[in-house]
C-alpha cells in the first residue's frame, strides 16, 4: 500500500504568550491551550492532499508522547488521517528519541513519503526531520514550500536563507513543512464523531526498543531580557532628529 | 580533555558566509579550545583563505569534492562525521544550512543537538531560547559526548579578521549517497545589503498593501543604505520574497537600526529583532504590540510617513 507518515506533536497553541514559572524549573502549561504544531498541520495536508490526488492510498500520523497526545490525534483524525498510531512516553522526548521512534514504524509501515514540521514550536529544535532521514538512511528536504511527486521521484523545493532551492530526491525521502506550503483545512463538526471511529493505537515506547533517554540536562529556566521603555515622537521630523541623536543616520 | 571544536563553513562556492565568523566567536568562549574551520567544497581553496584570516581560528581543513558543489546535508553529514573524528564539539550557524545539515549529523554520532545556541556558559553547558524566545533554557551536555550544536549568530559577534591559520587539505574516504540531487536555486540578487548582516534594516508589514506599496520601502532603504526586511503576513500575501521574511520562522537579525512599518510586531515577528540596537515603529495604530518593544514610536499614516521621511534624510 502506497503510504504517507505524518509526525504529529502537540505543543502549546502559537497564540499563547509563554511564561516561565517563578521557580524556573519549566514553562506554565497547566490549563494553557495546546494544539497540533502548526507546522504539521501543514505537513498532514499536504499528505491528504497527495492521497486526493491519487497519489497514495494511506495517510497514518503519529506521535511521542503522553496520553494527552491523543487529543491531537483525534484531531489530525479528524482532518482526514486515515489512521494514528500513539507512541507513549511521558517525560521529555528529545528529537533523537522521537525520531528513533518513528524510525521503528517507518520499518513497520513502510511509507514512501514521510513528512514532518520544520520545527516545533515550543522547544523550536527543528531537529527530529533530518535526525529520522539520517536514521533511515534515506534523502531529506527540509524547509519545503512545494512538492511534486512523479515516478520514485519527489522534487521540491525548499525556502533557504538565499531564496528558494529545488531538489530532486529518490524516494522513499523525508520533507520537513515550511509555512507557505499550504494551508490547511479546517475540521468540521460532522467529522469529528467519524474521526472518533478511526483507528488509534497504542504503543509503549520501551516496546519499539527505543530508550527514552534524556541526553541533555535542563538546567533552568529564565525570562528573556526586557527592553527599556522607549519613547513616542509625534512626526517624522522629530523622529529624525531622534535618529540623528542616536548617531543612527 | 582539550576541547577542539570543528566548524563547519557556510559559503556559496566563493564566499564564507559571515555567520561562520559569528560561529567562531561563540566557539572562542569554549575556554582553550582548538579551532578548525572545515570547508567542503567542489573548489574551498577561496573560501578556505578567508575562513584562515578569522581571528582565533586554529587551522582550517579543506575537503575537495566535486559532490560537494551544492550543500546537501545528506552528502555532507557522512563527511562532517569523519572530519569530526576526534573532536569534542560541532558547531555551524543556525542557518538554513545548519539546520539542515547538523541534526543529520548528529543523529549519525547518536547525540543530543543544542540548537541556537546564544550563550556559552562552559564548554558543556549553553543558552538558548524556547518559545519563540518567550524563555531561555540553559542546558547541560554529558561532558562525554560530542556536542553538536548550531549557533544563533545574532548572539555573537564576527570574529575579526587578521588571523592567518594554516590550510591543510583533508581526505575523507566515505561511501557518499546520490539519492539526492541539486537542481536549481533562485535568489533574487540585488545590490541591497545583506538582510542577516545589515546594520539598518527598514521592514514592512501587511500595511503595505501591494509589491507596488512595499517600493516606498525600497526606495527609504536606499536612503539610509538599509537592507529590506517583511513580515510573514506581507510575504504570504506576495508583497515580498520570502527570503526576506523576519521572525521565528524567517531570520533572525540583530542590526543596529530596525525600523518597522506597518508591522504589528506579532510574537512570531518579536523574535526575529530582538537584539535589534534600536527599534523604530511606525503604525497607525498606537496599541500595536510593537510599540511595546520599539525604542522610538510613531503613530501615523505609513503613507504619509515613509516618503516624508525619505525627503528629511536627503
Ligand atoms: C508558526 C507561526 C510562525 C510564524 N512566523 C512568523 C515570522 O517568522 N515572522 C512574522 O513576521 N510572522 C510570523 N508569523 C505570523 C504572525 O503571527 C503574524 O500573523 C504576522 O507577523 C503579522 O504580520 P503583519 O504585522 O505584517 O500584519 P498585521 O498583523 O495585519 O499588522 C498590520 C499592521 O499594520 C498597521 N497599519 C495598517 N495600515 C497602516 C497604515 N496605513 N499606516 C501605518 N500602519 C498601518 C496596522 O495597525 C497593523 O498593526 C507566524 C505565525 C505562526 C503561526
Ligand atoms: N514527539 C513527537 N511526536 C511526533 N512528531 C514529532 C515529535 N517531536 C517532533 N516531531 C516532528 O518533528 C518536527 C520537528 O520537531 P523538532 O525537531 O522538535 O523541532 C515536528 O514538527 C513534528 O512533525
């Protein structure tokens, strides 16, 4: 079966202004909204749309994570995902962990395609992409705005610092999503009671083999810097004259 | 242990990048550590004589390789690994090209990456930001193991040149996949400063409106001998490139002047200017988040604001 794998993680949503707790052991997540990366987002709708096109006949998502990741799935599910498979570890999943995981259901599902978020948006490592393709051996495009598959083939192309690169890779490959890919569909009402029918399983991370070891120590948390208030000019002549004192022009 | 570090140089062919000089200082904060640039190229020779000028660098290796014309992270990881053999810490720029290449190589080595770095605390124990920089995490490596990291070059500044370390050419003798292939790339070229290295950067948001509005921004940018920044909302919707996109997902700048013209200043657009000198924003709206992080606010008319500015500066 002609298969596409989607890494699925829940993060905090992109709307919420993070804090760090006071003791600064961590960041405040109790009763803070968490949604699906946007960036996989991206990636499950590109997947979806690849399959509508004919282009494949399955799209399986997953994820590493604590129970609560199953919200996301169900979501994901509902967006159109075929089928979610729940990676479960509670902790801290590193990228190598996370793609060590998905490394073992790439050997059980066998996809020609996998796609992943350029980063997730809440420890923003933009690592587990390249870490899985390394893993498995096989080609990576990161930071894609475009796919186009044709025979065993994908071209993409990429938003690189210069501008926007094209690569042509063997599949199977790994694409990791940048924002202007596409934009994703939103879930309506009815197919959330379908996404509930849809298969979700569950696998304990030790079962795949995979250590949830945590490599790096997380020391502490601190707030970034503040800047200094600053101050309001009320034209553009005044605010010449406050560039010129700050020897800026 | 003595600590070597091995970075890995950015460059097009025939110029290093100057976030490899950013990457070198960060490296110089690693006490006693040995410094090698490695360059690998189809051709590193030029660039490998300006990465030797680079102040603190110890050596510089060349890996002459037709494969490596393009900078593709499958081809190259395999060889970072074996250049990296005996060294305790990998480092690039936390570039498009870091990104893609050091996660792949260290996922070969079986280790842990810290990406952006923005601080060096000891030669196992780094800063970096979470949270689109809403936290700053400092993280703890196993002194063991090979550090992989990529450096967030606002943070540091370039070495300076003057050194002239010696090139010696290195032979790496590794099976290299071509699985993957180069096919072309499109960079808008212009005579405009750098957006990631410009000391005056004027960027403009969604209020501009149209490719046609945003020329006003051109046109002030000249002026001031600025590079041209955006917003994600003014790239998305066409009015710019996407290479010039500032924030989270775009670059990450730290000029001297940083001026934003009908940009919001959304959380995501916060973080790409935060080690910006001085923060400028003009908007029509005086409750705009950006006013909250701009040194000098002005509330007005874009349109009536951007070509009056253009006429004072002369
Ligand atoms: C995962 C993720 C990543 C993102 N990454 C980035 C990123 O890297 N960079 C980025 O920029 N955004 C990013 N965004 C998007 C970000 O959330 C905002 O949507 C975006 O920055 C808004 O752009 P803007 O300020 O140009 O537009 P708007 O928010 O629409 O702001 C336009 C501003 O122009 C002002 N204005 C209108 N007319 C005039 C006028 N005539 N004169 C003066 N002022 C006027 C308005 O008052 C308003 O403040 C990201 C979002 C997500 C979800
Ligand atoms: N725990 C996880 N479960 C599923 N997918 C993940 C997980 N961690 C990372 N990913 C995928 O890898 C991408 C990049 O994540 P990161 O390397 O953490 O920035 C994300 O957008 C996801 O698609």
């Amino acid at each position: 079966m002609k298969r596409i794998l989607v890494g699925i993680k829940r993060v905090v949503d992109y709307n919420v202004r993070v804090r760090v707790k006071p003791d600064g052991t961590g960041v405040v997540t109790d009763g803070v909204k968490m949604s699906i990366n946007p960036f996989d987002e991206i990636a499950l709708e590109e997947a979806l749309r690849i399959k509508e096109r004919g282009g494949a006949e399955e799209v399986v998502i997953a994820t590493i994570g604590p129970a609560e990741c199953q919200q996301q799935l169900r979501t994901a599910l509902a967006m159109g995902a075929d089928r979610a498979l729940h990676v479960q570890a509670d902790g801290v999943v590193e990228p190598l962990v996370a793609a060590r995981a998905l490394l073992k259901l790439i050997e059980r599902e066998q996809p020609f395609l996998v796609i992943v978020g350029k980063q997730a948006i809440d420890d923003d490592n933009s690592q587990t992409g390249p870490m899985l393709a390394a893993l498995w051996n096989r080609p990576q495009v990161t930071f894609a705005s475009k796919v186009e598959l044709s025979d065993g083939k994908a071209r993409v192309t990429r938003e690189v610092d210069a501008g926007l690169e094209t690569l042509e890779v063997d599949l199977p490959a790994l694409v990791t999503t940048d924002l202007r890919l596409n934009e994703p569909r939103y879930v309506k009402l009815p197919d959330i009671m379908k996404a509930k029918k849809k298969p979700l399983e569950t696998l304990p991370l030790n079962t795949l083999g995979v250590e949830a070891k945590q490599q790096l120590k997380l020391v502490k948390f601190e707030p970034p810097a503040q800047r200094q208030k600053g101050i309001r000019v009320k034209d553009a002549g005044e605010l010449v004259e406050a560039l010129k004192k700050k020897g800026l022009i | 242990m003595a600590a070597k570090v091995l970075i890995v140089a950015e460059h097009d062919g025939t110029k290093l990048n100057p976030s490899t000089a950013k990457s070198v200082t960060c490296a110089r904060g690693i006490q006693g550590a040995e410094i090698i640039v490695a360059v690998f190229a189809a051709k590193p020779d030029a660039v490998a004589a300006q990465a030797a000028q680079l102040a603190g660098v110890t050596r510089v290796l060349t890996i002459e390789n037709a494969a490596n014309e393009h900078a593709l992270a499958a081809v190259l990881a395999p060889q970072v690994v074996a250049v990296a053999k005996d060294c305790t810490h990998v480092l690039a720029a936390s570039t498009t090209f870091g990104k893609d290449l050091m996660p792949r190589v260290a996922a070969l080595l079986g280790t842990a990456q810290i990406s952006d770095i923005m601080a060096v605390e000891s030669a196992n124990r780094f800063r970096r930001p979470i949270y689109a920089g809403n936290a700053i995490v400092t993280v703890e490596t196993d002194p063991a193991a090979t550090i992989v990291g990529t450096v967030r070059s606002a943070s540091f500044e370039a070495a300076a040149s003057g050194g002239s370390a010696p090139i010696e050419k290195a032979s790496v003798n590794v099976e290299l996949p071509t699985h993957t292939r180069f096919v072309s790339v499109s960079a808008a070229k212009n005579d405009r400063p750098d957006l990631q290295t410009a000391s005056r950067v004027v960027s403009g948001g969604r209020a501009l409106g149209s490719a046609d509005g945003f020329k006003i921004l051109y046109s002030l940018a000249d002026k001031l001998g600025a590079a041209v920044g955006a917003s994600r909302a003014a790239v998305d919707a066409g009015y710019a490139p996407n290479e010039l996109q500032v924030g989270q997902t775009g670059k990450i700048i730290a000029p001297e002047l940083y001026m934003a013209v009908g940009i919001s200043g959304a959380i995501q657009h916060l973080t790409g200017i935060k080690d910006a000198r001085t923060i400028v924003a003009i908007n029509k709206d005086g409750e705009a988040p950006i006013f909250e992080v701009a040194d000098i606010g002005l509330v007005g008319d874009l349109f009536q604001i951007v070509p009056e500015l253009e006429r004072l500066i002369g």
